[in-house]
C-alpha cells in the first residue's frame, strides 16, 4: 500500500472510531437524562410515565409513616400547592426529617403513588437542595400569580 | 488583632502577586536579568505572608476566638483539636486561603527543585504562576475574606459541618487541593514555552517531574475522598458520579492524558500542539472544578454557600485564562512542525489512542456534568444525569484504553513489527481470557462484566509479569545476575510499571465488589440475628455513648462466619449538637478480601432498630490499586534523570546569569 493510502486509512479508521465513541456517548445520554418536575406538574399531568423522573420539596408534616415490616416508609412531598404520596423502602437519609426539603426519584404508578427508588436530602442544616427549594417557589409563584 | 495581622498579611501577599506577576515577564521579554530575578524572592515572601495569614487564621479556631466570623459559623468550643485545625479549610474563604497557600508552595517549589532553568523560561513561569496566584489572592481578599470579625462575637461557635469531623477530611483536602494547583505548574510550563517560543523536548523533559507529581496529589486526594464518602456517608458506595467527584476526575482524565503525551514529546518530540493543549486544558479543567464546588451552582456537601458574586469571579477568572492561554496558543501553534513521522503500530500510535480517548471520555463527564447546569441556567427545565449515564459510557471507553495499556509498553517507538506484538502477548491474552471466564464461573457470577473485568485484570497482571521479564532480558550485561540489571532499571520505569499493575488491581477491586457486593436492610432487636453471604450478624443492643461533641446511640453487633466469631461492630447514630443534625457512623470489619460493612438507621417504636448490613467483596483492592499508581507516580517523578539533567545544566545557568 502507497504510504498516502496509508495514511487515508488511519485517518479514516481514527475519525469512524471517534463518531462511533461519539455515538455511544450520546445515546447513553438520551436514556439516561432524568427529568425534574414538581408536584404542581405531576397533576398537571408533565410527568412521563414509564420513566423514572424526580420530584422535589416538602416532606409533609406528620405524613411520614412506617409499614408492618418497619423498612418501607411512606410520606408525601408537596410543593405547598400540592402533594405526592410517596413509598420508599431503604435507608433514609440523616437529614431527611418531616417539613425539611427532599427530593425523590422513582416512577409515578397508576394509582398516581411515587414509587421511590432514591430518597436525597440536604447536607447540613442551613441547606435546602436546589430542587426542593425550586419546586416550592414554582408553587409561590403559581399561586401569587392566580391571587392577582 | 491576629485576624488582622492575618488581613494585612494577606493584602502583602496579593502585592507580592501582582509584582511577581509583571515584573519578571516584563524582565523575560526585554531580556533585562535584573527584573527577571525579581520573581524568585517575591515568590518566597508571597508563601511566607500567605502561610503566616493560614497561621493567623488556625489561631482563630485553635483558641475559639468567635469575633472572627469564619470560626465562630464554622467551629466550636468542645469541637475537638483536630476539626478545630481541619475545620480552617472545611469552609469556602479558608479553602480558597489554602488553595492559594498550597499554588505558593509550587511556585517555591519550582524555584528550588527547577533552579536548572534558562533564567528567562524561570521567570516567564513565576510570571504566570503570580499571575495566577494574583487571581486567586484576590478572590480570596474581596470576596471570600477569611478575616472579617462578627461584632459583637459570638458566645459559642455553629461548629463544623459533622460530616466533616473525620479523619478522612484531614488529609483529602489538602490532598486535593495540591493536585488540582500542581496542575497550574504544567499549565505555567506550558505558557512560558508558548510566550517563548520554545517548544521543545527540553520543555516536555522540564514539565514531566512536575505534572506527574500533580497528578499524584490528585489520584491521592480522589482515593481518600473516595475512602471517606465509603465509610461516611455509610450507605456503601465509593464512587457516585456526583458533579463535585466529577470536577476533580476531569482534572485527572486530562492530567493523566497530559503525563502520557508529554513522554512522546520528550523521546520522540511529536504530539507538541496536543500536549500544550492537554496542559492548557488539564489546568482550566481544575479551575472549572474549583468554579463548580465554590459557586454553590451546584448542591452537594462540598458546595458551602451560594454566592452568585462569587461564581461570577471565578468563572470571569476562567474565562480569561482559556481565552488567554488559547489565543497565545493559536498565535504560536503555526510555527510548530509535527516531530518525527511514525507507523500504525508504535509507541507512538499506542499513546496517541490512549490521548483521544481520556479526552472523549473526559468530554463524556463535561457533558454529563454541565449539560443540566446549562439547561438550569437557561430556564430550560431541570434534569440530573445519574451514574447510569456516567457508567454506560466510562467502560465501554476505558476497556480499549486499558487494552492499549498493556500492548503499549511492548511497542517500540516509530515503527514495529505488529506480528512480532501479536506473537508476543496472543498467550498471555488468551489465557487471560480463559481465566475471566473460568474465575466468573468460580465465583458464581457469569456475566459480561464479570467475565470482561477480571480478563482484563487478569492481563493486566500477565502482561507485568511479561513486561519485566522483557526488561530484565534486554538489559544489556547479559552476564550478570538478574539482581544486578533489575537494580539497573531506572525508577521511571518502575514508576510506569507500578502505575499500570496498580490498575489491574484497581479493575479486580471494582469488579468484585460491583458483580458480588450484597446488603441487607433489616429490623433488629437484642439478640436477633440475620445473615448476609455466609456471615451471621447477632444484634447486642444499643447503648448510649456521648462525643465530645455529639451525643451517640451506639449498637453492638457480632459478626460470626459458621462457628467462628470475627469481630465486633459498633455502628453509630449521632447527634451533633451544636447544629442538632443527626449523622450515622458505620462500622466496618476490613479484610484483604472483604469488608464487612454495619450502619444504623432508625429506632421504631417497638425498640427495634433498621440495621443495613453489608458485605463488600475485594473493596480494599480499589484502593490498593490507587495507591500503587501513587506511589507509581512518585517513583516515575524521582527519577534521577531529571535530577542528572539539573546537575549537569547548573553551570551553563550560572555562566547565563552571571
């Protein structure tokens, strides 16, 4: 082979790897994004379905509650507009505590209950996630808006 | 008055900065000795104010003055010593003191261990370095001042955020923050060879010691952040893909990729424009870092507060040195030529795949990290991208990396026989094959990772074997004993051997623990027992057990494997109170070939407790790998050849100088 064939070749095979990475890199992403949305657009129906999303704010003061077998727990999020049942069953977090912030990621099921799979809440005190707080000034807004 | 001894000391060091900034590359571009020699005392004076305003500032927690705000929010009487000292830097102002502390410490350090360079490239990179550091300095002064006073004080501190009062944050910052600063000395190198025009094997031979032993801090630093977040945040995990992990692993993808290029351009002086490149990016990639974990954009519990002024100056600070550093670049890229041509199967070719893709996937991490801050940003909705993403394109780009590992050290530079490569490693890959495969099937877990991790380890280890063994024939001196020629192997192959055993075993470590980890969430009562993969765990009961500075519900539970007791775990649930924030303290049982991992949840009602019980199959070997590619590192930048180098350049340096 000529030595500019060569050198064709190389670039050619280097360039199709590098698609072919990009490639992958890119897909992988598509699947993997997970949506953020808050209470208030879960009933208004933004929420995907078949997918598993995030929903962040409250935790519900005196929502939280134990099943028989003391590992699943129940508890509802809410935006101070509205409010999404949620079961979990794990580990909570230290600082997950009622009407402190948390943020969820689970599916939404038929009977519009938030199956959870990871619970997340703030690092130290004086911190409220990003999303959490998000959610909750969406909702003030929302509702500043209607009063006017 | 010490706060302000520190302030003024500070203001000083910000001065000596900006002199050091200006003067020498002033000196450098006219040639003028005089000015050129301004930047090594202002150098040594900058780290002297600099680690006097860090004394002033350790004074403040040591002895609780709570009129200096930073201690009283971020320390307590009844905090112990240690988090009293460690808590200086476990804050946003005090971290940026010692990042500015730890670039001073470089810059004295190149000038004492670099004294070897032409007086003009020294000055041109104190020059950056000061220019840098002015940067940073003057960050840290206006808007992050340690040293403001809370008047009237404080009667008793907020102390340290609990999290942080373990001996893992004594050393993973500073660990870090070394890593990511060192990272500006190659970046310095970099831009003094563009400025002058200079880019040559002489300047790739300068810069290797050092950026490889920035990328030491850093592999340290990530291991033991890493080590940390395994035993702290006590759910198990030892990586998580969080943006914070992230901005400190892009750093070392590009770090590591910059070590390997800098080595073609030092033996064989090609890749030059890439590796400035590298060097360029690596450094705006720790800066990038810095601007994600000090702006607040970001949540996470490196991320202290939010202050948008201050994400503005950072992110303004890393504008402009990618802007400047790229238009120098382009300005200079031209005159470079490509150095000498090689085949498709060579050193060279090797290198070069192992460059692409650390950038692809370093690229793959950017995207993942700050696609949803962009989308945020812009009011486009808000997404997060979790571990899946992350971990759907890291293996799949890593194994050719890791492959090319293992061919690369056999390929000899420019040209090779690529029969005589297939002849030479086709044993060991096949073996290594057979064995992934026939070690999965031993240890019950047939799938594709499994198989496809431990075949790699498995070469990784094979190829070693092979490698040394290659080496210790091809010395010359055939006659004497195989001791004498191994002494005669120079450190920075050891290092290079080192560092790549060190990912064999970090890839055992990873897969085991990924293909056979179980746990086990359980309700407890005194004398109950549960069982997780062979061990039975036998639940003593809770006892109160109060800190210094906490108060603790602390659990004993028995581990036993069949008859044999093993050991005694007291996980922790506690409470801090200066911040009433609760925190669980896991315990584990350490073994070379598992943990056995215990954390406490809740207490119901009925006096049970939720225990998680976990049992992690060769954990440990993840950070044995690590710290074989550390101490890889260290090897490879002691290498005496870069010492014999300045010993031999002293002369002509001081007949320039004189």
């Amino acid at each position: 082979m000529k030595a500019r064939n060569k050198r064709l070749l190389l670039v050619g095979g280097g360039v199709a790897l590098l698609v072919a990475a990009v490639a992958l890199v890119l897909t992988a992403f598509q699947q993997n994004l997970v949506f953020f949305h808050t209470p208030s657009e879960v009933y208004e129906g933004k929420a995907p379905t078949g997918r598993a999303f995030r929903i962040g704010g409250m935790v519900e003061e005196g929502s939280i509650r134990r099943e028989a077998d003391g590992l699943t727990v129940s508890f509802a999020i809410t935006d101070t507009a509205k409010v999404i049942p949620v079961t979990y069953r794990g580990t909570l977090p230290d600082l997950f505590q009622e009407g402190k912030g948390a943020v969820v990621q689970g599916m939404l099921d038929a009977g519009g209950h938030f199956r959870a799979t990871e619970v997340l809440a703030k690092h130290d005190e004086n911190y409220m996630p990003v999303e959490a707080q998000y959610a909750i000034d969406q909702a003030h807004k929302a509702a500043q808006t209607v009063q006017q | 008055m010490i706060a302000e001894l520190g302030h003024f000391a500070l203001i000083l060091a910000l001065v000596l900065a900006c002199v050091q900034a200006v003067v020498p590359l002033v000196g450098a571009q006219q040639n003028r000795y005089a000015l050129m020699a301004v930047g090594r005392p202002a150098a040594q004076a900058q780290l002297f104010f600099l680690l006097f305003a860090y004394g002033c500032l350790t004074w403040a927690f040591v002895t609780s003055d709570f009129t200096v705000r930073l201690a009283a929010v971020n320390s307590h009487t009844a905090t112990p010593l240690i988090y009293k000292i460690t808590g200086v830097w476990g804050n946003h102002e005090g971290s940026l003191l010692l990042w500015a502390a730890s670039l001073s410490l470089w810059t004295v350090a190149v000038t004492i261990f670099s004294r070897d360079l032409p007086e003009a490239f020294m000055a041109r990179v104190l020059g950056v370095l000061g220019a840098i550091s002015a940067g940073f300095v003057s960050f840290t002064l206006f808007t992050s001042n340690p040293f403001t006073r809370l008047l009237p004080a404080a009667a008793e501190g907020r102390d340290l955020n609990p999290l942080l009062q373990d001996p893992g944050m004594i050393i993973h910052p500073p660990l870090l923050y070394m890593g990511y600063v060192g990272f500006s000395v190659a970046f310095a190198f970099a831009i003094a060879a563009l400025l002058s025009g200079r880019l040559d094997a002489a300047w790739a031979r300068w810069s290797r010691p050092w950026t490889t032993a920035a990328w030491v801090f850093l592999t340290a630093g990530i291991a033991v952040g890493s080590g940390w977040a395994y035993y702290e945040l006590g759910w198990g995990g030892w990586w998580f893909w969080d943006p914070v992990e992230n901005a400190s692993f892009m750093p070392w993808l590009l770090g590591t990729a910059l070590i390997h290029s800098l080595a073609v351009t030092e033996k064989r002086g090609a890749f030059r424009n890439w590796t400035v490149l590298l060097a360029i990016s690596a450094f705006s990639m720790s800066l990038l870092g810095t601007f994600l974990v000090r702006s607040g954009v970001i949540t996470s519990v490196h991320a202290f507060a939010t202050d948008p002024a201050r994400g503005l100056y950072i992110l303004v600070l890393l504008v402009l040195v990618i802007g400047i550093s790229l238009t120098l670049f382009a300005w200079r890229a031209p005159r470079l030529t490509g150095g000498g041509s090689f085949a498709l199967m060579s050193r060279e070719s090797t290198l070069l795949g192992n460059n692409v893709l650390f950038a692809v996937v370093t690229g793959a991490v950017l995207l993942g990290t700050l696609y949803p801050l962009f989308l945020d940003a812009l009011n486009m909705g808000k997404i997060s991208v979790g571990p899946p993403y992350f971990e759907a394109v890291f293996v799949p780009l890593m194994v050719p990396v890791v492959v090319l590992m293992v061919i690369g050290p056999f390929v000899r530079w420019k040209n090779d026989d690529s029969a005589r490569i297939v002849r030479r490693l086709a044993p060991g890959a096949i073996v290594s094959v057979l064995l992934g495969v026939g070690l999965a099937v031993v240890v019950g877990n047939f799938t594709w990772r499994t198989v496809l991790g431990l075949a790699l380890a498995a070469w990784v280890l094979i190829g070693s074997v092979q490698l040394l063994r290659a080496r210790v024939a091809e010395r010359p001196g055939a006659a004497a004993g195989a001791g004498v020629r191994l002494r005669g192997i120079p450190a920075a192959w050891w290092g290079m051997w080192l560092a790549h055993l060190g990912v064999g075993v970090f890839i055992i470590g990873v897969t085991m623990v990924g293909s056979l980890e179980s746990e086990l969430d359980v309700r407890m009562k005194d004398g109950q027992t549960a069982r997780l993969a062979g061990y039975t765990f036998t639940f003593r009961g809770v006892v109160d057990a109060p800190g210094p500075n906490y108060l603790a519900a602390r659990a004993t539970i028995e581990v036993a494997r069949g008859e044999r007791q093993i050991a005694t775990l007291t996980p922790e649930k506690r409470l801090y109170l200066a911040q009433q924030m609760p925190m669980t303290e896991a315990s584990l049982d350490i073994g070379p070939f598992r943990d056995v991992y215990v954390s406490l949840g809740d207490e119901l009602e009925d006096g049970s407790w939720i225990v998680s019980l976990y049992h992690k199959p060769f954990i440990s070997w993840i950070w044995l790998g690590c710290t074989l590619m550390g101490v890889g590192g260290i090897c490879a930048a002691a290498d005496r050849r870069y010492r014999r180098l300045a010993e031999r350049r002293v002369p002509a340096a001081a007949t320039q100088s004189a």
